[in-house]
C-alpha cells in the first residue's frame, strides 16, 4: 500500500500492486488494473518510486531491514 494526496489535500492510501499506468497530463493519472481512475497531487516519477520501494519492501527476504 502506498500513502497518496489527493487534489482537496485529503490522503489515499491506494494498493500498488493494482496500479496498471501512471500519467503525467500534465496532472498525475493513476489507471488501476479495476479500470479506475485517480489524479493525485504527487508527481509520475513520485508514484513510480513509492510503488518501487513498496515492491522492494515486501520482496526482501524476511530479516532484512533497508
């Protein structure tokens, strides 16, 4: 899971293994794999690295602590 903002400056928190595209038009479009759409305040790159470290977390082997 990963902590986003929205618009209205209220937080989301959305499940990244569900994210399908990121969008820069010029405002971030997360395209989940449900087909929903959202548009948060984080930049493309922002998304990309916080579903990155969210992968590397839950991927490491048991013990080891980044």
């Amino acid at each position: 899971m990963i902590i986003l903002t929205r618009f209205d400056n209220k937080e989301l928190v959305i499940n990244a293994e569900l994210v399908q595209f990121v969008e820069s038009k010029p405002d971030t479009i997360i395209t989940l794999t449900t087909g929903e759409k959202i548009i948060v305040k984080e930049s493309r790159d922002e998304v990309v690295n916080r579903v990155i470290r969210y992968k590397q977390l839950i991927h490491q082997p048991p013990g080891i602590t980044k």
